[in-house]
C-alpha cells in the first residue's frame, strides 16, 4: 500500500495501521518526512482483504484514513 503525505515542513511523523477491530498491525515511528509530498510503502500483503484504519500523525495532527485491502 502506497501512503502519500503531505507536509508544510520538515517534520517527524508515526504511520499506524489498525485492523477492524483496532488491533495495531504496524506502527512505523520516528519517519523523517520533508517539506512537500513524502511517500511510504506499507506492506499488507500478509493480511487478507478487508477495511482498515491508517493513521498519520505528526507533533501537530492526527488524521485518519480507511483503507481497503483486496
């Protein structure tokens, strides 16, 4: 899974994904994103399809996103 993030400034930033039921699959902290569009490979090929939950946050914001794996 491609995750795309914007950034108005240099920032660190935590990606977290949740299962349906709020489990933590992965959470990736301390990602060094820069000013403008970063991009990160998140790799879901182990878990079967279905909705999840991706969550960006930074020092600032916490914004959340549903996703579906096929």
């Amino acid at each position: 899974m491609n995750v795309q993030v914007s950034q108005t400034e240099d920032a660190q930033i935590e990606l977290t994904l949740l299962n349906s039921t709020g489990q933590v699959l992965q959470n990736i902290e301390d990602v060094q994103a820069v000013e403008g569009f970063n991009r990160y490979e998140i790799d879901v090929s182990t878990y079967p399809p279905g909705l999840y939950m991706i969550f960006i946050s930074n020092r600032e914001q916490r914004i959340s996103r549903k996703v579906i794996v096929e």
